[in-house]
C-alpha cells in the first residue's frame, strides 16, 4: 500500500470554493506504509496529551458508538490482513494493539481513533447547526481541539479567511444534503517548516523564514495536505468529518514539474490574507526561487497585492 501523492494545486487554478467530490464508500479510509509509525506517534500523544488529542460531550455515546460499529464494519471488509475482532476484543495485526470494547463504552470514537491514521470529528445536529460534539485529534494544524469542541461549524472556521462570505452557506447546504450512502471528500493543503504531525499548540500559523534559502527550502519546507472526508450516519443524523493528513518534502516538486508551475500560480491568485493563513506570504519569495532554481522551471512571481 504505497503512499499515494496528493498535490491539490496542480491545476495552478485558485478559488475558495467546497471543491467537493463523491467518495465511494470502499475508499472511506485509507491505509499506507505508514500505518505503523502514524499509529505509534498517536499513542505518544494520548500517552503525553491525552487532553488535547481527545475530547467529547455529554449526550454524543451514542452517536460515536454508530461510528465505531461502522468503522470495524468497514475495516473488518476491507483490510482483513490489519483487523481482527473476537470475543470483544479488536486487535490491530501490524502494531499488535489489542482493544477491549467495553473499555470504550462511554468514549467510542476514542477507540475508533486509535484504529486509523484519520483524525475523527463528529459533529451533530443542534438549534445553531452541526456543531463538534466529539473528536479524536492527533493530528491538528495550528488549532486545539478544547478550543473548537462545543461550537457550530461557523465559529469554528472564524479565523479562516473569507469564510464567512464565500463557505459558510455553501457548507450549511452540504451538511443538510449529505446522504448516509453519498459521501464526499476534499483537500485542503498549506506549508510548513516542520515534518511533525501534532501541530496542536499556540504557535501563530506562519513559517518562520530565517534562514530559509531557495538552495534549502526542499528539505526544510513541508508539503501538508489533509484529505478530508464527510461521511453522514443514519441513526444519529451526525456527520463525521476524517482529515487524513499526508506530508511530502517540498523537494518532491523536483519529481512533478506541473505541481511546482502549479503552486507558482496558485501564489499569484491567492489573496494576501489567505497567503498568511497557509504560512506561504513569508516564504513566497523563496518558494518562487526554489521552483525556478530547483525544479528549473521559468516562474516570475507578481506583487502579492
């Protein structure tokens, strides 16, 4: 199982848009050659932060109990050589994990968390909309989950800029159509300057330049790309969000030349303030250099506005 390469500016094509697709059930969860070391970093942390990795509300058992049914439903069908259930005991083949079910009764998707390398969130209907009832979150980019846990959708994607013009009613109408046996999938992607998948700390969304060059920048920027998955549940009505987050050393550009152009041009739509968002304004002009030089592509940056 390869790790598959996700570059989703390729296209070289810019708008804040859903940029939503169907997923077929059978590709919900995905599973690489690093299902090990994702795993193993995720007992780390529950070990370390168990607080900042798990979170949950009263009234959401039962919903996370659905999800949990259907996420060993699945992966009992679809990775019998990874799973294993008997006598209430999941065990997780490649890391040797056991899990007892009954420890997990009132925390489901804790459980569900530790099978996968997707994060999970769960989020419910309510009187303001869907709002995160439960998550199991290893892997955040710049947020904390007991900041987000509780609130509506739209609060939760406040510090995104332009979401409130140009998402949040286009991601209400998706949430309200969702089908339990439709569901979808996009990426989103950013830069930055560390492999480490736990981003989940105060530290402002911004690579740091110093001393990046464009003869170093392929082996001290990272390329981050989350796929992210909606997936409705009948019974509760919850949808649960997956974010499969994949890293790639930005010198992967050196192997796909349209991705490099790509990025280029992408930088030239964004606006500034979404710039700053994905960490690339600081290191605009290096990314620039470091295509032209690198990758040997003839890319002139314009002003940023």
């Amino acid at each position: 199982m390869k790790k598959p390469v996700y570059l989703p500016f390729t296209s070289g094509q810019w708008r804040l848009s859903l940029g939503l697709k169907a997923l077929p059930l059978k590709d919900w969860i995905q599973i690489d050659q690093e299902f090990v070391p994702y795993l193993q970093r995720k007992a780390e942390l529950r070990q370390t932060r168990y607080a900042q990795v798990f979170g949950t509300t009263t009234g959401s058992e039962t919903a996370q109990q659905e999800v949990l049914d259907e996420l060993l439903h699945h992966l009992l069908h679809y990775f019998p050589d990874h799973y294993q259930l008997r006598d209430g005991v999941v065990t997780v083949l490649p890391t040797g994990d056991r899990w007892f079910l009954a420890d997990f009764a009132t925390a489901p998707l804790d459980l569900a968390g530790r099978l996968v390398q997707e994060d999970l969130c769960l989020l419910l209907p309510g009187r303001d909309g869907y709002t995160l009832r439960a998550a199991s979150l290893s892997f955040p980019l710049y947020w904390q989950l007991q900041d987000k846990l509780g609130k509506a959708i739209a609060a939760i994607h406040d510090p995104v800029p332009g979401y409130a013009q140009s998402l949040q009613q286009p991601v209400n109408t998706y949430f309200d159509r969702l089908q339990d046996h439709a569901p979808g999938y996009r990426f989103n992607w950013s830069i930055t300057d560390t492999p480490d998948l736990f981003l989940g700390h105060d530290r402002v969304n911004q690579v740091n330049p110093t001393h990046l060059t464009p003869e170093n920048a392929g082996d001290r920027l990272w390329i981050r790309v989350e796929r992210q998955t909606f997936r409705r549940f009948p019974q509760s009505q919850g949808v649960l969000f997956g974010i499969r987050t994949y890293l790639y050393p930005l010198a992967i550009l050196k192997h796909y030349p349209h991705a490099a152009v790509g990025l280029t041009q992408v930088m030239q739509e964004m606006p500034p303030a979404l710039q700053l968002y994905k960490s690339l304004l600081p290191i605009r002009e290096v990314l620039f250099a470091y295509v032209q030089q690198s990758c040997r592509l003839d890319v002139t940056p314009v002003s940023s506005g």
